[in-house]
C-alpha cells in the first residue's frame, strides 16, 4: 500500500498547447478498523502511519489515555485487487481491563474530512481533557511563532509531489520540529501526531505547539486539548467554535500566521512581542 500513485494525465493550457505525462497523486484509501474483535470505523486515510492514527483516534476519542492500554495491532490478511496484499484491515485489541465505553459508537463510515462525523450524540462531541493545559505558561517569541509555517512546509515532502495534503507539525517552544505527518485528511494528520506522541511517552505535550497547514476547526482544537497541547498555530482561519474552544480550555489559538503577522485569538500572553 502506497501513500502516493502515478496517473497519466492531458495537461491543457489556453495557449493552446496539449501535453501529456504522469502525475503523482496522494493516496486515500479506507481503513477498516475492529476494536476488540467487533467493528468500529472505517476511515478514509492516506495510507502510511496507520497504528500512529489509530493511536490517536482512540485517544481522541476517550477509549485510551495512554499507548500501553492496547495490547496488540495488527494488519487482517486479504488481498486488494491487483492482488498484493491488503493493508486496509487492522485489529486492535486492548489491554486487559480496558472497556470500550458505549459512548464511543460510531456510525460506519468517517471520511477523510470528518473530525467529529460518526459520533453517535451531539453530548459525545465535547470531550474532557485530562490535563490542565490553562496552568502552562510557556511562552514564545513571535518571531519563533511566524516561523513554524515554513518550518513545516521545509519537511511536506509528500505535499511537494502531490499538492493534495493536509500536514501537521508538533513543534517544541524553543526547539525544533520533532514530528511531522501528513494525510489526505486534516483530522487524520493531527492523530497521527498525538499517535506517535503516545507511543513516546510524550503526552502531555506541554512546551509544544500544534502548526497546521490548513483552517483550524473545532475538533482540532479538542484534539490538542486531550493532547495537552497550549498552543495551536495554523496559516488560515479558525471557526467560531475553534475560538470558544480554546478561549474555554486555556489555548492560545494563532491564525492566519503568514510571513510577518499574524492573528492571535485567545490567551495572546503566550506569545511575547
């Protein structure tokens, strides 16, 4: 399984001239995830850290606090039509004593788009972190805040040969980019992040940062509130709800962060002018 494809492609242009060549497209394909040997989801994904996702998505989704209350991942045999073998299938089970809660239903089918799509109440959607992100007060400059957007597109090596990818950077104030992941979806990106941190021992992620590529949504912003996570930068807008959110749960919320400025909508203090 592939994270990216080649097509040919008939480039047309108004001055007339056709060309044709191959093209390289971001993949996305479903994964179909059991949970304790009982269907969960399958989500659209672009294939390629797919237990760091499914890490993540637990997490987000209240089942696991932490990446030692799964027991086991693994890949289910099949086939996909050109005959290799599938990666499209994945069974987790959880660790002795970890209860799936019945609040965590989810329809079938979550897109590469959703956030919150599948939740089964509109009660579910707002989930209560376990850390006090409000009570850390790192701060950063905000020439080192203007700087993350570059900072991860240096390393969007799958937007470099497709376009058609969302990313998402865990920054360390002060420090470097230590992760990087990209994904067809926005959502999936961002649990891909957290993933990897819980496999890490990282969380939670105080004196880091969360640097998308894209608009800040409200589940993005949950995301990095169970994750910990104080401060969240992106190089488009943040919703209505986004704002609420991280105003609420302590989070300094920076939109539209391009080249020399940049928007800070809540908890400003964290930034130092």
């Amino acid at each position: 399984m592939r994270a990216t494809t080649r097509r040919r492609v008939r480039r047309l242009s108004l001055d007339g001239v056709e060309r044709t060549g191959p093209d390289t497209l971001a993949g996305e394909q479903p994964l179909e995830i059991a949970l304790s040997g009982e269907p969960w989801v399958v989500s659209m994904r672009t294939p390629g850290h797919d237990f760091d996702l499914v890490l993540g998505l637990l997490h987000a989704e209240g089942i696991i606090v932490d990446a030692a209350e799964v027991a086991t991942m693994s890949y289910r045999g099949g086939v996909d039509p050109d005959g290799s073998r599938s990666f499209n299938h994945l069974d987790v089970r959880l660790a002795p004593g970890v209860v799936r809660p019945a609040s965590t239903d989810r329809a079938v089918y979550t897109s590469s788009s959703c956030g919150a799509c599948g939740t089964a109440s509109i009660e579910a959607v707002t989930k209560l972190s376990r850390f006090d992100v409000a009570a850390d007060r790192t701060a950063v400059p905000l020439t080192e805040v203007l700087s993350w957007p570059d900072r991860l597109r240096e390393r969007q090596e799958m937007f470099d040969r497709t376009g058609g990818v969302h990313a998402a950077a865990l920054v360390e104030a002060g420090g470097g980019v230590v992760c990087v992941r990209e994904d067809v979806g926005r959502h999936n990106a961002v649990d891909k992040i957290v993933g990897w941190a819980l496999r890490e021992g990282r969380l939670p992620l105080r004196g880091h940062a969360l640097q998308l590529s894209g608009r800040i949504s409200f589940e993005l912003v949950q995301k990095a509130h169970l994750a910990g996570i104080p401060l969240v930068s992106a190089v488009s807008a943040p919703s209505s709800l986004a704002v609420e959110t991280a105003d609420e749960a302590g989070i300094t919320l920076v939109g539209f962060n391009r080249g020399r400025g940049c928007n800070v909508y809540t908890h400003p203090d964290r930034v130092l002018t």
